[in-house]
C-alpha cells in the first residue's frame, strides 16, 4: 500500500497499516476516482488526514480569502527534498501566526509520475487553490498542466526543473530552483582549486587525475549536466583528467555505496577524485571506504552537491571534500511567498524573495549555488 503523507504544521503523519476496506470514490465528472485504502490508524491521526487532505475546501474556486497549498513530492525520502519541505513548512508557520487563514497539504508520489498526477488531481477537486510540484519525470508534465489549467488552478514547479517549452504553455506556469549549470561548473572550479593546491594529491604521479564519477539519473537533464560541466570546467582550468569508473545510483546513498564498492574493488587506490552529482550519493562513496577499512589518508577527493545538513557535517569532519550549497531555505521562501501571493491574488511584484534575487520573466525564480568547505561549512549548517 503506498504511503500518504499528511502534513500539520510541521509534524508529519504517515496513515498506513493494516487495510480495513476498500470504498471507490466518485470525482465530479461521475468517473471513478483512484482507489483508496482505509488505514487501521489512530482516531487523532485518522481525523486530523480526513481534514487537512481535503485542503480545507470542496470546490477549488474559493472566495473566502483562505490559502490551501497543495504540494506533491516526487520522493519524500530524498533528502535535500525532506529539508527544503522543512524550511518551507517554517514559513507556512510564520504567516499562520500573522493570523493568515493558511494551510498545506504534502503528498508523496513515490517516484511514480502516474500517481503524482492523480495527487494533483485530488487536490485540486478538494480545494487547494495553488499547487507546488516536485516532478517524478521532469519531461512529463503535460496532465498536471492540463488539469491545472482546466481548473484555473496555478502552478509552482520546483527542484526538478521542466523543459522550457512546456512552462510556457500557460501564463500560471512557475519554476522555482536553481542553476544545474552553475552547480556543475562550481563543482568543478573546486576540485580544480583543490588539485592545485595539493599536488600531491596526484599519487601516482602521472600528472592527470583518476576519476569516477556518480550520476543522479540516467537521462536526467540536471544530472547530465552536473556531471558534463564539472568535468568540463577542470579541463578548461589545465587539470588533464583520466575517467576510471561511472556509475548511477539516483541520487541515493545506499545505492552509492553499493556503486562505489565495486568501483573501489575494479580500481583499487587508482581512484583520485569522486565527482558525486549529490551529498547523498558522495555520503555514499564515504560509506563504501569506511566499509572497506581504507584509512582516510588512502581516500581519494570526494565532491558533492546541494549542502545538506549530513553533506556539511561530513565536509566539517573531513570526510567529504567540498560541496556545492544548493539554496534549500532561499527556494522555500521564495516558493512559500509565490505560492501565498498567487492563491491571495497579491501582486507578483512585491514578492519577498531573499536579497539580490528576483523573478525572471515572470515564470523563474533562481537561487545561487555556492562553494562550500571546511570553513565556509560551520555557517552554512546553522542556516
């Protein structure tokens, strides 16, 4: 049975459990709707879920001033994701105690882009006024839009960024996130810094850097371009670089792991760099030398991406290189304020985004990267 994740505030409920029945229920076209299971859950949960997933409404044309906020996850496990969600429900809060009539309902689509369609298709029968949608298949929106638009309901995309011409389709299309370009080519200007300034680090002293690289997902467009442009970068910067290994582990560290155990075992101490499309997937990569017993002093150079909270306490311990910090609590404020602005009806251009950022083209709101290591990581932790 899959997962619903009910949100309240910021405690996160999950109804599962033994099936008790089964009910159909019908939407408002008379059509069947998708089938529901009726968890064994206690009374307190089961009826804060009854409330908070209707979005506090029946008909998506509300006119009572009230903010329902739907947001569908493409996988609530995914760190970075369950950390910007956490900022994000901070500012839900912090308008709540304003005395704004405002609420949100989380739904996880687990990785399965049919049922994120069915999840915004809910929650838009059951009132939520503006979605927020982190998308299983970047490529694959066009049901979300459709029913979207049919309902005059507005869309906010973020973190997993659609193809342009797709965004374009509707005036009510946003995009919040940020720059995979600028992340690769960070991550790429830092490993090129680090090699200059420990030369040593070339241990066999053939004058190029043996590297593996862990990729996100197979066809992804951040993750390609993650891994094209920091490669890319150190070449341009003079650093002659020798590819031993690649693998995908979609952005997960147990995957990594078990990804960079075989690369450790084909390579042995020939690996000098790990370029890890996430702090997940270089967590992993961390997990599989300590799994082996590898002093650290034998370990090769190892980057991430995004600046999670486990990724910067690894870069304080020294186990982790340097990471590339992927804004999570600019993006939430940013996605928060649109979201709030577009289901009152405010104005879009008195937006409060974090300094020096604004939207572009009335569709993008883009949050910088930025290089992370020992010393810049301390700061970063406590944001």
């Amino acid at each position: 049975m899959r997962k619903r994740v009910i949100q309240i505030g910021k405690k996160t409920g999950y109804v599962h459990g033994k099936v008790q029945m089964m009910r159909i229920k019908v939407n408002k076209s008379g059509r069947p709707a998708r089938m529901r299971r009726v968890a064994a859950v206690p009374a307190a949960v089961l009826a804060a879920a009854v409330f908070v997933s209707g979005c506090g409404g029946t008909s998506p044309q509300r006119g009572d001033g009230s903010v329902r906020i739907g947001v569908s996850l493409y996988d609530q496990y995914d760190t970075f994701i369950s950390e910007l969600m956490a900022s994000f429900n901070g500012y839900v809060d912090n308008r709540k105690s304003e005395g704004v009539d405002i609420a949100t309902i989380v739904q996880d689509a687990s990785k399965s882009q049919p049922a994120q369609n069915e999840d915004v298709a809910e929650m838009i029968e059951n009132g939520c006024n503006v979605l927020c949608v982190n998308l299983v298949d970047r490529t694959a929106p066009t049901e979300i839009i459709d029913t979207a638009r049919k309902n005059d309901i507005p869309v906010i995309f973020f973190n997993r960024e659609l193809v342009e011409e797709d965004l374009m389709q509707w005036d009510k299309l946003y995009y919040v996130g940020a720059d995979a370009f600028q992340s690769g080519t960070l991550q790429g200007e830092m490993a090129t810094e680090y090699f200059k300034e420990h030369p040593e680090e070339d241990r066999n002293g053939d004058g190029s850097i043996q590297y593996v690289v862990l990729e996100g997902e197979a066809g992804h467009q951040d993750a390609i371009i993650r891994t094209e442009y920091s490669v890319d970068t150190m070449i341009s910067n003079g650093i002659l670089l020798d590819k031993v290994g690649y693998a995908i582990a979609n952005w997960n560290r147990a995957q990594a792991r078990s990804k960079m155990e075989q690369l450790i075992d084909g390579n042995g101490s020939g690996i000098e760099l790990v370029l890890a499309n996430n702090d997940d997937m270089a967590l992993g990569a961390i997990d599989a030398y300590q799994g082996r017993g590898i002093p650290t002093e034998e370990w090769p150079a190892i980057f991430g991406i995004d600046g999670t909270d486990t990724g910067l306490e690894a870069v304080i311990a020294g186990t982790m290189t340097g990471t590339i910090y992927n804004d999570k609590d600019g993006q939430a404020r940013a996605m928060e304020a649109l979201a709030y602005a577009l289901a009152s009806g405010s104005s879009l251009d008195n937006l409060q985004l974090p300094d020096g950022v604004a939207m572009q083209d009335n569709k993008y709101i883009r949050l910088p990267y930025e290089k992370v290591d020992m010393e810049k990581a301390k700061d970063y932790l406590s944001k």
